[in-house]
C-alpha cells in the first residue's frame, strides 16, 4: 500500500501541529484523525500547497467531526 504525504487543513483550532502533516493510501480517502472523543475528517478538494521542506502535497480540508460510541 502506498502512503501519499498530505496537508491538513482547518479543523479544531486545539488540533496540534503534529496532525497537520498525515499521510493516506489514495488521493481520494477521507483522512480521519483521531482528537479528544472522536475523530476529526478532512477530504481532498482539489487544491495543493508546497511545504517548508519542498514537498508538493495535497491539501485535505477539514470536513467534519464523528464522536466515538460509548
């Protein structure tokens, strides 16, 4: 399986920077990010960005929140 290096993009504002870079096996899953009780959702919609270290990625937008049954 391939893992292609994304950006995260919005989201919680207590989300940390740690989460930011993710990583997903295709251009067209949903990225879901496991925060507080719940899982944080970013999908890709087309755009891409240049990071600090000169990787070309896709950018992931923030999409949505699920909580975690009890």
């Amino acid at each position: 399986m391939t893992n292609i290096k994304v950006a995260l993009s919005g989201g919680p504002a207590e989300l940390t920077e740690q989460h930011r870079d993710w990583t997903v096996g295709s251009i067209g899953d949903v990225a879901k990010v496991s925060f507080g009780a719940g899982y944080e959702h970013f999908s890709h919609e087309g755009e891409f960005t240049t990071t600090s270290g000169g990787d070309h990625v896709p950018v992931f937008a923030w999409c949505g929140r699920t909580r975690v049954a009890e």
